[in-house]
C-alpha cells in the first residue's frame, strides 16, 4: 500500500492512495480553504464528535489557569507562542504532506499538530490549538494561501472601501471555522485533562492590516493609508472583525479551550493616537463581552489574555490591564522589572526574546534566571515574547522549559 499527496490548487488537497494488489485507486480529499457550494468551508473534512464539556476528565495541571488570574502556583508555568509548529522535525515531515491550511482544516492532523510539543516536551503546562489567525478573513470570504518563502498571501486584498462590499461581515461560523471547533474538541478529548487546551484569535487591527496589505509587511504602511483617509470605513471593518472574533472565541470556549488568547502582534506599529482609536477599544470590547457571553450562555468565564506586541509607551500597559483580560503578554522589549512595577497587580506572560533560544542551555538557564528575579514568579506565567522561530533546536526549548521549572520551584521553595 502506498500514499502519493497531489494538490488540487491552492485550497485542495488529493490523496491518492495505490493498492498494488488490486490496482484500484481510493481518493480522499482533505477540507478545501474555498466554501462549497453551500457556503461550508473543509467540508469534506473528517467530522469529529464533540464531546460536552461535561463529560471532559477533571484537569491535572492547573498552574497555567491559576497563575493567569493571580493564584500561587508552586512554580510558574511555562508554554511557548508557537510551540507547534517548523522548528520541530515531526511537524515538518507532516507538512510534506499536506498544504499549511488543509494542516488547519483537517481536525486529525491539527490535533497531531498540537500535541506534538506535548508529547516531546511532557512537562509542558499547556497545549495550544494549531491554527491561523487568517481563518478569520477566510470565513468572510478571502482567498488566502501559504507561499513557501514569503508566508501567508491574499491574492486579492482590500484596496478600496468599497471592498468592503465583497466580505462577508456575519459569517456562518459553523459552516466556515466549524472545523476549528472540531479541532478544538478534538485536543481536549486526546489531551485528556493533562494540561489546560489554549484557543486563540488574531485581534482586528492585525487581521485588518494582513487584509488591506495583503501579506506580512514591515510599515503596514497601506493599512495606515486607510486609518487616515478612510476611518469611518476602517471602525466599520474592525467592528465586523470584533463582532466576529467574539462569538468564534466564545465558540471555541463551548469546543473545550480553557484559556483565549488575543494576538494583537501589529499593535505595536500604531503610534499612541491612532492605538487608542483603532486598536484599545476593540481589545476592551472583545475581553468584556466574551465574558458576558460566556456567563449567558452558562459556559466557564475562561481566563484571557492579551498580547499587543510592541504597546509598551506609557499608560499602555496599565489601560491594557484595567480591561476584562486577565493576563498581558510581552514581547521582550521592555525589562521584566519595569513591567512588574507597572503592573504590579496584573497576571503577566513572557517575555524572554526568542533569539535566546540560539545560545547555549547554560546561557538560557541565566537569561530565564533573570527574568524570573525581574517579574517573580507568582501571577506569572514564562513564555517568549513572541513566537519561536522556525531554526531553534528543540533541544534549546527543552532547556528553557526545564530552566523556569526548575529555577521558578527553587525560588519558591527558598521563600518558605
């Protein structure tokens, strides 16, 4: 028997598979990134039988959930912002195989996706769904596809505010992103109460700027274009976005996530001004009225936390942490004692930088040493203050892992 991976454009993927004894031939496609003909995008995926919160095993380690809303853990939790994903070899022998989003789409494949670092790295304190930000613009209708080399690209982005016209601003959730509550459900099931199961969401300025850019750019210049010479559509566009981005969070939550993640990563290229008119008050609304929802519908008020990289101008952090959120993530442009003195009060996630993962165990076991001393280690939790990068050493990761663990107790322990 013998399994041969075609693609079927930019959206399908086509397995062929060969029964040399027979000679006949099964096909089985993988979910397609454009709806059918009813709207469903991954239609042809392989269902998965939600099962009701209810019926979930009690949850074994809780350290990520507590430290999240200030309880004391005995030592700090520690997860990593990419953690499934290129730098490990078994992820990428699993993309030879499958495009980036039909990875996304089909609910087993996602879920081998996410519990990867689980399973190489056991002591890990949560696993995060694999996923993408841009399901998002995809479930309003947008082309979206992954190129080798360049990342994700929208064939077709938004250059005018008539644009706005083609989207579709209340989509179906179900039928668009149902395969990522799939796959959500799909990680709490095979996780098996072992570490809490993170669902996350890009924030609206960063999906509206990978919208109007039509890619990854470094000036975002375009995007910026419209904040100031088309507002009136731009609030229009990010509160579709939120609008959105609040019942798929609240879905996901329903699906089995313990904790939500915002990812504001384009925050940070907005000056103060235009933050506090086109990023601030949509990061408020969506913390506050996930929560809302959450207790209507009687699902678990979930923890919350946000990253807005680069928002760390002053007066940022602290109207970021007087929000619903319950945690503020960092990236690692500001020093772990500053941080903690300006929240003092606040759950805090992050912050080492990534490219500390390039140097040697002993020299990452020092730099997470300090940052530990600079934020403490209650009402924290360790994480990297963005994503890793696709050549670490998984080696490199263990060692920063095994660093917080280890280092974060003995803290702990000596204050006793």
């Amino acid at each position: 028997m013998e399994a041969l991976l075609f693609f079927a454009g930019a959206g399908a993927a086509l397995i062929l598979t060969s029964n040399h004894e027979t000679g006949k031939s099964d096909k089985k496609t993988y979910g397609e990134n454009r709806p059918d003909a009813h709207g469903n995008i991954a239609a042809n995926r392989k269902k998965v039988q939600r099962v009701p919160l209810k019926e979930f095993p009690p949850l074994l380690n809780d350290r990520l959930l507590k430290a999240a809303v200030g309880e004391p853990t005995d030592r700090t939790p520690v997860w990593m912002m990419r953690q499934a994903g290129r730098y490990l070899p078994e992820f990428r022998e699993l993309r030879k195989k499958a495009d980036f989003f039909n990875m996304c789409q089909e609910p087993e494949l996602a879920c081998q996706v996410s519990l990867q670092p689980l399973e190489r790295f056991p002591t890990l304190d949560a696993v995060i769904v694999f996923s993408d930000i841009l399901v998002i613009p995809q479930a309003m209708g947008m082309e979206v596809i992954m190129v080798a080399g360049k990342g994700p690209v929208f064939p077709n982005p938004l250059k005018l505010p008539t644009d706005l016209e083609k989207l579709v601003m209340k989509p179906e959730l179900e039928k668009t992103l149902g395969y990522v509550f799939d796959v959500v459900n799909l990680v709490r099931q095979k996780v098996n109460g072992r570490v809490p199961v993170i669902g996350f969401s890009g924030a609206p300025f960063t999906l509206m700027g990978y919208m109007i850019e039509g890619g990854g750019s470094k000036t975002l210049s375009n995007a910026k274009r419209w904040l100031l010479n088309h507002p009136v559509e731009s609030h229009r566009l990010l509160q579709a976005l939120t609008d959105i981005i609040v019942e798929y969070t609240v879905r996901k939550v329903e699906a089995g996530a313990q904790l939500l993640q915002i990812f504001e990563s384009n925050g940070g290229d907005l000056g103060p001004e235009q933050y506090y008119e086109f990023s601030y008050p949509y990061l408020a609304q969506i913390a506050r009225r996930v929560k809302e929802e959450l207790k209507k519908k009687k699902l678990p008020v979930v923890p919350m936390t946000v990253f807005a990289r680069g928002v760390n101008f002053e007066g940022a952090l602290e109207k970021l942490a007087a929000t619903e959120f319950d945690a503020v993530s960092l990236d690692w442009c500001i020093d772990p004692t500053v941080a903690r003195n300006r929240l003092k009060n606040t759950s805090i996630q992050g912050n080492l930088d990534p490219c500390t993962l390039y140097a040697s165990p002993g020299r990452i076991r020092q730099e997470v040493g300090k940052m530990l001393n600079g934020f403490g280690t209650q009402n924290y939790i360790a994480n990297l203050g963005h994503g890793m990068h696709p050549d670490h050493d998984p080696e490199h990761a263990h060692a920063f892992i095994k660093a917080v663990q280890e280092l974060s107790l003995e803290m702990n322990q000596n204050k006793k």
